[in-house]
C-alpha cells in the first residue's frame, strides 16, 4: 500500500517529467492531506500512515534529514482512555487493544549549539465519532484548517530554511495524536530524538488557515520568553495580533511548555466548520497563509542571534475557567478583542439558536452579569442549571436586543 500511495501522492505533487521537487505550494501540500482519500487521517489508522508517508516524503526530497527512530518516523502505542482526564499510557508493545501513532520528524543540522523546534499536528477525526461536533453519521472530516495548514506552514518553513544560513538546528515535527490529547507530542518530549538541553524555542502552528477579513493573528505564549513580545511586534507589518501570555493551551506547544521550554502558537481562530466535515481545503485563505508563514520567518530571523532563550513560568490560566453545566450553543470568536464575546457560529436547537442570536452578534449581559470578555461570559453561565431561563443582552448591528434564553 505504501509504494501505491507514494505514487498517487507523488503525480499530484512532483512533476511528470523531472525526478526532482518543482516549487510544492501550501495549496498542494493542503488539498493532498485534506484529500478524501486519506479519510481524515485519524491517529492509528492506515489513511494517518499514508498521510505520515507525505510528510516523510518532502522532508526527503527537500534534503531535510531523518531524525526520528525509525528514518523519519517516531512511533508509539497506547491504549486509548474513555476517561479524558485520566492519564494516557504509552504501550512499550503494541497489542490487540492498543492504538499506534506516529510522528514524522525532520532535521536540519546546521551544527549550531541551539536547535529551534517547529511543530504542527497533521492527524483529524477520521470519520467523525468522538471529538466531532457533527451529529448527522459518519462523514469525512478533512481537517484543511485544523490542521493540514498548519502542516503546510511548517513545510514551506522548512523549504526555506534549509537554503537560509542561521546560527540554530531545525527540528520539524509533524505530530500524531494531537486530537486524542496531545498524545505525540507527549510522547516526544518524553523520548526525544534530540538533546532537549539544546532547545531554544519551540513554535506551533495549529490551525492557521483562515486569516479573515481584519487579519487577525491569535499568538499563544508570549508570556512565556522575556524576548517576545518585542519579536513578534517588531516584525509585524499588518496583522492584527491578539496576544495569550500562557504556556497552556489545547495544542501540541503546551507538552513543550512543561519542559520548561519557551513556546508560541499560532492560531487564526475557530470557525463554523471546526470539528466537522466542513472544513474543507477550498476553504481556505491561502494569501494569509503565506503572510503568516512570512511573519513567522521573520520571527524566526531576528530570534537568530539570540542565545538560548530564557523561559519564564506564565499562570495557567485553564485552571481559572469557571465550570457550568449549561451553555447557549454557541462558538465564541476568540480573537474578538472588543468588549463583550461575539459569536462566530450557532448550533441548531440549542439555546442560542432557538432565542434567535446569529453569528456576528455581541453577548453584552446575560441574566444580572454583564459580559466584557470571555471570562466574564463563562462566570455568567456557570451561576444557571439546565432548566432555568434569564434573559440575555445582545448587540447587532449597533443596536442592543433584548431575548429569553432557556437552558
């Protein structure tokens, strides 16, 4: 199967009449691991495999050298948890009620003292089922944003920092297991195939495919490294950047956070297709793509001859969520950074909908607590239980409306 896939994946990539590369765009490397044919790359199955195979495959053909334990490939077993906050263990062998993913990892060897690590995710959800937010039955989750874009990013970072001379080694990872945990990155930062005490940075893409219209940029991890903050503003010439100090957050950055490694991520927000067969290659904002990789680069450039950066411990700021057991149905925009939380997609038949918010619309006051962010909307709803009504504030258009909101 691998050799048939090799080939199918090299004619739509490679050309037809030359062994060698031709310039691989982000579009490619997306519409290839977005392709239905790979089944949503779900961690442990074949259509994962042969989405590994791709990246091992332009690593090598880009002249990236192999540093996982097996060429490219790191693998690792576990068995899979029905409790999400218990502990994952990782099988020393696999057996029959084991999963095995696998990270593909590439090297640039500069024989620099410091190596930058750069990350991204490239499984899905496969056919759907736990994690997805599509209830109809089983349908192909592509995961064009969430995350063959952020794979792509990290691809075409590799390409030109391999002809780019620097002062730092380059670790590329494409990560498994992201989806079930953050299981591949856990499993890496466990058993590296580097010496982690040469780490400067680590930097993860995750989701960076749909730069909208405002051009705005989420950056996780800024707190986490003095040098930062300066960085990314200093390099920045139109995106409109929301900053996150923490470390912690729900992607493969945070298992590097823990090592007591300085980390950013990078995200353009979530979107009405996240989680779901939606979110399709065609979808995508692939101009922005090429501007976030160019700001990266530059990130990346100007941290060059820095020394090993110093980290700093940020608050968790996970550990503050309030809990509430009742919701409106909605999906928050998280890079809104005005006052009130703005909506950016609503369920069907949930609260939200059936009192009639829309996408677009600017939650102001719900019940007796007024909404100014996204903490201050989940500390409002955490004081209702299911069954209860209140009333709901909301602005559209410039104008305030007024609805019931029944849990």
């Amino acid at each position: 199967m691998k050799t048939i896939i090799s080939i199918l994946l090299t004619v739509l990539v490679f050309s037809c009449t030359s062994p060698t590369v031709t310039s691989v765009t982000l579009e490619q490397d997306v519409n290839v691991l977005a392709s239905d044919s790979l089944q949503g790359r779900r961690t442990g199955t074949p259509f994962e495999q042969m989405a590994a195979d791709y990246i091992a495959q332009r690593f090598s053909d880009m002249g990236i050298e192999p540093k996982g334990t097996d060429e490219y490939f790191q693998t690792f077993s576990f068995t899979p948890n029905n409790d999400p906050h218990g502990e994952v263990i990782f099988d020393s062998t696999a057996t029959k009620a084991s999963v095995t993913g696998t990270n593909v990892i590439g090297y640039i060897n500069n024989d620099a003292s410091k190596t930058v690590i750069v990350g991204a995710h490239y499984d899905h959800l496969g056919m759907g089922g736990e994690g997805s937010l599509y209830k109809e039955g089983d349908a192909i989750h592509n995961g064009a944003d969430d995350n063959a874009s952020g794979v792509a990013v990290m691809l075409k970072l590799a390409d030109s920092l391999k002809t780019t001379p620097t002062n730092a080694n380059y670790l590329f990872i494409a990560f498994s297991g992201e989806e079930l945990g953050l299981l591949g990155s856990n499993y890496f930062v466990k058993n590296p195939t580097i010496d982690l005490a040469l780490v400067s940075y680590m930097l993860n893409m995750d989701m960076v495919g749909r730069l909208n219209e405002e051009r705005t940029l989420a950056v996780y991890g800024v707190g986490t490294s003095p040098i930062f903050k300066q960085t990314l503003f200093a390099n920045n010439k139109d995106l409109k950047i929301i900053e996150n100090e923490s470390g912690i957050g729900p992607s493969d950055h945070t298992s590097f956070y823990l090592i007591d490694l300085p980390v950013l991520h990078f995200f353009t927000g979530q979107h009405e297709d996240y989680h779901k067969p939606g979110d399709d290659s065609q979808k995508l904002n692939y101009d922005g793509m090429r501007d976030i990789t160019d700001y990266i680069f530059a990130i990346i450039s100007d941290l060059d001859s820095q020394d090993k950066l110093a980290f700093v411990k940020t608050k968790n700021e996970s550990e503050e969520v309030p809990r509430f057991k009742v919701g409106l149905g909605v999906v928050p925009d998280y890079l809104f950074d005005g006052e009130g939380m703005r909506i950016d997609g609503v369920s069907e038949d949930r609260p939200g909908q059936k009192a009639g918010l829309q996408k677009g619309d600017i939650v102001k006051k719900i019940g007796d607590s007024t909404v100014v962010d996204m903490m201050s909307y989940m500390r409002a709803l955490s004081s209702f239980e299911e069954g209860q009504s209140t009333t709901v504030i909301f602005e559209r258009e410039g104008k305030e409306i007024e609805a019931t909101i029944k849990f």
